[in-house]
C-alpha cells in the first residue's frame, strides 16, 4: 500500500506571533543605541508585553523596553485585498506632569515590500514627549520614500474608554498600497500611502521611559501593548473581504 503524506493546518489555528526574543537577542539587535539602558520588557505573555512606571528621576538616563521575535519570523502575505490586525494599549490618560515623558519608540509592523523595498507601519505614543504641548497621543504613520519626511500619517488624541484600553486598527489595501486606521472605534479611513506593498510583515514592541520624579502621580500603572492577529479577536468593522494577517476572511 502507498500512503500520501499531507501537511494540514487545521481551521481552528490561531493567528500569532512570538515575541520570544531574549534579553541578549534585544540587546544585540539594538547595539547602536549606546544612550539608553537596553531591557527586554519585564512581562511578555503571548502576544502582550508590560510593564509597571517605577521612578526613574535621572535626567541623563532613558529607558527602553522592547519586545521581539527571536527566530527572524515573518508572516508570508496575501498579495491581493485588505488585510488588518489591531492593537491594544494601556496607556495613561491624561499627561505626565513635570519633565518626564513615555513614548513608543517606536511600535511597528514592516515587512520587506516589491523588490526588497521596505514597508513600514509605524505607531507611536508621545505623553508630554514636547512639555511645552501637553500631548497624549497615539500616531500611526505610513512609509512613503517619495514624501518629504518619508512618512504620512495622523495622530489621535488619548481618551477615557469603558475598557480603560486604547484600541487601534490597521488594515492595509494590497491593490493600492494605502492604509487605513481605525482608533478607538471611528474608521478614520486611509491616512498614508506606502511606496510599495509588503510581501512579508513581521512585528516589534519599543517603549521609553524619560525622567520621571519620585512622586509623580504615574508611578505604579501599568503600561502595554498587544497585537491582535487572528480573526475571532479582532473586534473593528472593515471593508468587506477583509482577511486575517495570515489570510482568513473576516
């Protein structure tokens, strides 16, 4: 008897990714980086990475915590339709007093794109990064080598949710290279246009932390971030035939 050997991925996998990287793994990946102290985020469970504010009064001192894939992964993309994932941050909702800041530094979903070009997605968090500003916010900006800058985006203003999260969407158009963002909810439709389209996508956590005194009112919250790949988690409304990072339909 002859006996056929098939590779089944069964319906019911889940779509994720590992930010298994190790301290050293981080730590050499971001060698260049010789003006902040390096660390792996203390809690990283799935795919969501934390950490809680401690006083970190010295202004000659930045903190960076990150969270990686160890193994070099990339998801292999659809090339036609729109494809999204979502995030969800724990953020402070109102701004840091004094000098200190938290920002992403930032967090981003890339890939290599047509001929090797590189396709970024890149979100950040600024809260009191300008202390002259008094911001909090989240921004999502969009590679593009053909813009002054080389990135368009928008930003959003942090508010109170029932969750107490902050939520972002982010769905790319395969066939136009645009992408599109909903946060908290509201579809602001297509904020950027890459200069190319991703082949592959794979993710990464930064976060710093700048300065913050003995006493300030954001000791001890909680700060995190965590990536939302599969179909059954994502909660936005997207256009219609929208499908997963790795392929199935919404």
């Amino acid at each position: 008897m002859l006996f056929t050997a098939v590779i089944y991925h069964p319906v019911f996998a889940q779509c994720s990714f590992s930010f298994n990287a190790t301290q050293a793994q981080i730590k050499q990946a971001n060698q260049e980086d010789t003006t902040s102290t390096i660390l792996k985020f203390p809690s990283v469970n799935g795919m969501k990475a934390s950490y809680t504010v401690a006083a970190n009064p010295d202004m000659g001192t930045k903190i960076n915590y990150y969270a990686m894939n160890g193994d070099g992964y990339k998801f292999t993309l659809p090339q036609t339709g729109i494809i999204a994932y979502e995030y969800q941050f724990k953020v402070p909702t109102s701004v840091i007093s004094g000098n200190g800041n938290i920002v992403f530094l930032p967090t981003t979903g890339a890939g290599d794109g047509e001929n090797q070009a590189p396709f970024v997605v890149m979100v950040t968090y600024a809260n009191n990064f300008d202390t002259t500003k008094g911001q909090n916010q989240i921004g999502v900006g969009v590679y593009n080598s053909n813009v002054s800058g080389g990135m368009m985006g928008q930003a959003f203003d942090v508010t109170v949710t029932p969750t107490g999260y902050q939520r972002l969407g982010v769905y790319i158009n395969q066939d136009t290279k645009q992408v599109g963002v909903i946060f908290n909810g509201v579809n602001a439709g297509y904020i950027g246009i890459a200069s190319t389209k991703p082949v592959n996508y794979y993710f990464a956590m930064n976060l710093g932390q700048y300065a913050i005194p003995v006493g300030n009112s954001v000791i001890g919250q909680e700060i995190s971030q965590e990536l939302i790949l599969d179909k059954s988690q994502l909660q936005f409304k997207y256009p219609v035939g929208t499908k997963d990072i790795c392929g199935a339909v919404l």
